[in-house]
C-alpha cells in the first residue's frame, strides 16, 4: 500500500467565499469544483489543476450529505501551513486586501519566515518560506529535511 495523495479538507458555511480566497491569497486552481465542494490544487509542473501534486485543499459544505452525522453543520476552526518560495510577496497581498493577520512576518530561529492569518471563516493560515535554521535548531532537522540558504 502507498498513500497517493493526502490533503485537508476544511468544512464551511460557504464554499464558494472560501474557495475564492485560497485561490486569490495562493494562486491555486480548480481541480473540482461543486456547489458543495472544491478541489484546489497548486497545478502541476505545467500550471495545470492536476488533482495531485504536492499542494491540494478541499473545501466541503459543512452540512452536506457525506459530511458524518454529529460533524454535519460543525465548520471548526484549524491551522494550516501554506509553504511558498516567496512570503513577503503573498504578505504584502493579503495585507492590501485587508485580510486580518494576527502575527506579523518574522523570521524563526527554527527555519521559517512566515506570518499568521485568518481565512473568512476563522481559520488559522500560517504561510511560511523555509529559511536555514540556527543554533541548536539545526540539529533539530533530520539531514534531508533541514532548510538550505
């Protein structure tokens, strides 16, 4: 068995309010996209909305169907990681558009640059740009995973 694909699957009041800001803060495509749910996608190598590849979000109606009895109606509130090669740019973005930012952007002794959001229904989205870590957090990082200069 291997897994072929794993993504968040944000529950919401409106999908289509949602699906639009992912798609205007991110860039991503549509790889799916139904009054109930959309499939977004960071495209493939040719900037096409593949489905698969490393950056996909779902958004699901929260009282739909598929959605199991006692969560149906539940659009909790979680933090996801958006990982960019540019975080000033998508900062700089979300601020002109008023979007509410709850950390300011700073680098991390632990190897990030990122800031901290919110998305329309609360959600946290932190969006982060690997950076080399410092002191003892670089030995923190297993070899292949340790962010390069």
């Amino acid at each position: 068995m291997s897994i072929t694909s794993l993504y968040p699957v944000v529950a919401t009041e409106n999908v289509a309010r949602l699906a639009d800001f992912y798609r205007e803060a991110f860039g991503l495509l549509t790889a799916f996209e139904a009054d109930w749910y959309v499939h977004l996608t960071a495209g493939d190598a040719d900037g096409h909305a593949s489905g698969g590849g490393a950056g996909n979000l779902a958004i699901i109606a929260a009282g739909h169907a598929t959605m199991p009895e006692g969560h149906r109606g539940v659009a909790a509130p979680r933090l996801m990681n958006f990982e960019t090669d540019d975080v000033d740019a998508i900062h700089a973005r979300m601020q002109a558009r008023g979007a509410e930012i709850l950390l300011s952007l700073r680098d991390e002794d632990f190897g990030q640059r990122h800031f901290i959001m919110t998305d329309p229904d609360g959600n946290l989205v932190d969006v982060i740009t690997p950076i080399p870590p410092k002191g003892a957090f670089a030995e923190q990082y297993a070899d292949a995973a340790r962010p390069a200069g």
